[in-house]
C-alpha cells in the first residue's frame, strides 16, 4: 500500500482556521476594550482582566494545566508516572464518562455541563506534572475520485503518522475488502463502510500503542471486518433475487451488514476500543475485469430468457382463451381440428378482430375476413 497525503477540503480547512482563530480574535477584541477604557482610568481593573485572559488563552492552547476542547473530543489526562487519571472532554450524546472504569457508556440520561465547559469548551488537565497522553496515528478515507483505471489498493488513501492528543468519540471509518468470493469463481472488492463508537479510551492509548506512539487500532477492526465481510459475503450468489447484485448495499438495516456488526463486536471491543454501531458498502468491484465482461453476458442471457419465458406465458394464455371460445362454437369438432383452427387465428392477428372461422365438408377449417360491403365472407356449412 502506497501512503497518499490527504488532500484537506475547504470545510475542513475553514473549521480548523477557524478554530484556532477563535481565541486569538477574542483576545484582540479584549485588548481593544482595554486600550478604549484605559482613558477613563479603568486600568487598575482592565489590566488584570486582560492579563487574565490571555493567560488563560495560552494555557489552554498548550495544554497546560486546562484544554480548549470541542464535541466528539475525547483526552486521556495522565500523571507523571504514565497511569491514567480521568477522561475530559465532552461526551457524545446518549454517552456519559464512566471516570471509574474509564469507559464511555449509554445512558438515557442528559448531561448537565459547567459553564466554562459549554460556553468555552474549557476543561481542566489538573497539577503541573498532569498532561494529555499524545499519540500517533495513520488517517485513512476512501479516495473521492475512484475510476475504471484506479488500482484497487487506492481506494483507500492514508497518511503518514500525524501526532494527536484527542481520541474522535464517534468516527466514520472505510476499510477495504479485497477479493471476496461469492459463489465459484466471482471475486469481488468491496469497501466497508463503518460508523464507530468509542467505548475504551484505554485500549486504544496503551494496549494498541507500539513503542513509536503510533496506535494500530484501525488495523485491528480491519482485520475484524476483513474476516466478518467474507463471512457473510462467501458463497453466496451473485445474480438473482437473493444475490450480491440486487442486494441493498447502502442499507445500514441488511442483514448481511448486521451480521457483520454483529461478530465484528464479539472480540472488536476487547481488542479495538471501539464498538461497531453499523456498516455498509458504498463502493465495490470485481477484482478481475474478465468476469465483470462474463457477468454482464451472463446477466444479457438471463434478462433474455426471462422476456421470452414471459412472452411464452402469453402466447400460452391466448391460446388457452381461443380453445375455448373455439369450442363453445364448434362443440363436435374434433381437438386436432381445433388445434388447427386456433393456430390459424392466432398467425393471422394482423386481420380485423370480428372474423368468422367456418368448417367446410365438417373438418377442413378456414379463416375468412368480412367484406366491405359489411356482409360476411363466410359461414358454417
């Protein structure tokens, strides 16, 4: 797998610009009110507010003593020994910090924050010698620009090892499958998709962090749904009803897709940290292009067959109609007669609807159109 440095879109770019300005044009504004009011003599009051801020502002952005922390952000805060003291951050919603057992668990109940922790996204770190445990982490997507001629181990673009000192409480994550055989000889690429939960903080800082600080937690739960994709995928059929081509890939809710969830969770969570809430595939392929070309016959062949079956059914119906509208009018002719006469009408449905069919000598039949004049070409003799 070749690494790809991640292009960062404009929202992206936007929100972290903004973010980081956000302080600093706070304190900007502070010292404008300051130099208004320092005329009126207010400094003995003003400079100390201001001192204030700023000093809160510069702790805060390095981590010293409090953080600055927004939704979905998740820190692990450590003494000087190394050992876990307590997460900060804010808790998705449904979630609450369990400071005990230093896990996130479900609850119904709404968390109350402080107003330093709703207004400004303040959370305190604690005594000098306290700090946030800072690790190293590889951030994958799917390439947005997938084509024909793009190499399957790029559908998932990946960076070099960034630093990070906050955990993503909920994260949406791509994995690639390669290579999963359906029934005999179909093998397909998929993506898997998953949205996942952070449940352990702690497995993921230090039983999934190597000697380099770099925390292989995705390359646990790739593993994981590597195995639980073939699994639900394997053997199974590749056209028809039930069939991997007709299956709702996109659907959180498909069975197949639970089934992954559902043994990805069995050991994920003990290993990984975190829980897989569901999946899905937005993107897949064959793996040889031979059997896609096979497959589309394949597929020509049946979309035929079923056209002519249907058509068979019709031609089946009518003539089922025309014996017995044959029989109510001929009652003693014999079933081979019949049989004839149905088969002519049935060849002649370009002539007008309202056509007499008459018996001559009792077992020649014909076909005979009315005349212009409106007078019948024909009658039963």
């Amino acid at each position: 797998m070749k690494l790809v440095i991640l292009p960062v879109s404009k929202k992206l770019l936007l929100e972290k610009i903004g973010g980081e300005m956000k302080w600093f044009v706070g304190t900007v504004i502070v010292l404008l009110i300051g130099l208004l009011v320092a005329g009126f003599g207010w400094e003995p009051v003003v400079v100390p507010i201001l001192f204030f801020a700023v000093v809160i502002w510069t702790f805060g952005k390095i981590r010293f003593l409090i953080a600055f922390m927004s939704r979905n952000q998740i820190a692990t805060v450590v003494g000087g020994d190394g050992a876990p003291l307590k997460l900060i951050g804010p808790p998705p919603e449904g979630y609450l910090i369990d400071q005990e057992n230093f896990t996130l668990e479900p609850t119904s109940v709404k968390i109350e924050e402080g107003l330093l922790q709703k207004k400004l996204g303040l959370y305190v770190i604690g005594l000098p010698w306290r700090k946030i445990r800072e690790f190293k982490l590889v951030h994958e997507r799917m390439n947005p620009r997938i084509t024909n001629d793009t190499k399957t181990e790029d559908w998932i673009l990946r960076s070099t090892p960034k630093p990070e000192w906050f955990l993503l409480a909920k994260v949406v994550h791509q994995f690639l499958v390669p290579a999963i055989e359906l029934q005999k000889g179909v093998l397909i690429d998929v993506v898997i998709e998953a949205e996942l939960m952070l449940r352990r903080p702690l497995v993921v800082l230090f039983d999934r962090m190597s000697n380099t600080g770099e925390v292989n937690t995705y390359e646990v739960l790739d593993k994981l749904i590597n195995t639980a994709t073939e699994n639900a995928l394997q053997g199974m059929g590749y056209r028809g009803e039930n069939g991997f081509q007709k299956m709702d890939k996109k659907a959180k809710n498909n069975p197949k897709c639970q089934a992954m969830c559902d043994e990805v969770n069995q050991t994920g969570l003990e290993l990984s940290g975190y829980e897989v809430k569901s999946v899905f595939i937005p993107h897949w392929d064959f793996t040889d292009k031979t059997q896609e070309t096979l497959e589309r016959e394949l597929e020509t062949a049946d979309l035929r067959a079923s056209v002519l079956e249907r058509q068979a059914k019709a031609e089946n119906a009518e003539f089922r109609e025309a014996m017995k509208a044959a029989k109510e009018q001929f009652p003693d002719a014999s079933d081979s007669e019949l049989i004839r006469m149905v088969t002519q009408i049935i060849k002649t449905k370009d002539l007008p609807r309202n056509l007499t069919v008459y018996a001559e000598g009792g077992s020649n039949l014909a076909v005979s159109a009315p005349s212009t004049g409106g007078k019948k070409g024909g009658s039963k003799k």
